[in-house]
C-alpha cells in the first residue's frame, strides 16, 4: 500500500485547520442561483446571512475532485486560479468555461457538466463556503 501524497500533521496544525473550518447555518443555502443562460456564474445567500459570488471560469478552477486538487497542489495553486497557459505564437481560441449542466446531488451538492467534458467535481455547500472569499 503506499501513502503517496498522505500527509502527517502535528495536534496543534489539525486543530488550526478545523478552527478555519466553518459549519452549521454557513454552510447551508437560503437561496441558489445558477446563471447558467446568461453565464455569469453562481450566487449562494446562506442562512447566516453571508452571500458569495463566483464566476463560472472560478468555480471550473476550483474544481474538488482529485484530479484537480491534485494537479492543483502539485502547482501550488489555490482553488480557483487557473492554470498557466504556454506562451505561443498564435494562442488557439479556448471558449470561456460554462456548464452545459447543472445537478443537484441530494441536498448537500451540485454537479457541474462542464463544456470542456469535465463533470467529476462535486461542489459541496462545504466546500463553496469554505473556499470563499469573505466580503
């Protein structure tokens, strides 16, 4: 078995990670809107009171599944700051990232089809709220 990628932190860096850490009414929504017609991105009003934006390029960068968090830690990246594109003469036409679908998943997530192909995310409430920006 290897533990590639596992890493051992002290009591004290446990504790500090899970104070960062928010729960109960943070990380539930009052109101979702996904702006999926107009592609601006996604607004969440939460029970606490606090609202959070984000713009759909944003959220595809912030993408949680492993494969992005990976690919992510191994740049030094934070979620949402897209990768470096390689310097080119003639840079080739990427179209913005949008989703071509939007699930809920039970009553805890949403999953986004991306128009790239990339559907494995699954953004928690936690997650989003976690990984906002205070305003």
């Amino acid at each position: 078995m290897s533990h590639e990628g596992i890493r051992m932190v002290s009591a004290e860096e446990a504790a500090r990670g899970e104070a960062e850490k928010l729960g109960g009414d943070a990380i539930r929504p009052a109101k979702v809107r996904v702006d999926q017609t107009g592609g601006t991105g996604m607004r969440i009003e939460w029970r606490d009171g606090h609202v959070s934006e984000w713009t759909f390029a944003w959220l595809r960068a912030a993408c949680p599944c492993a494969t992005c968090h990976e690919e992510r830690d191994a740049e030094g990246r934070k979620p949402g700051v897209a990768k470096a594109k390689p310097a080119s003469l003639l840079p080739m036409y990427e179209a913005p990232a949008r989703p071509v679908e939007v699930t809920p998943v039970g009553k805890y997530a949403l999953r986004f089809k991306w128009n790239d192909g990339h559907e494995a995310g699954l953004y928690s409430w936690d997650y989003l709220r976690n990984v906002c920006d205070p305003k």
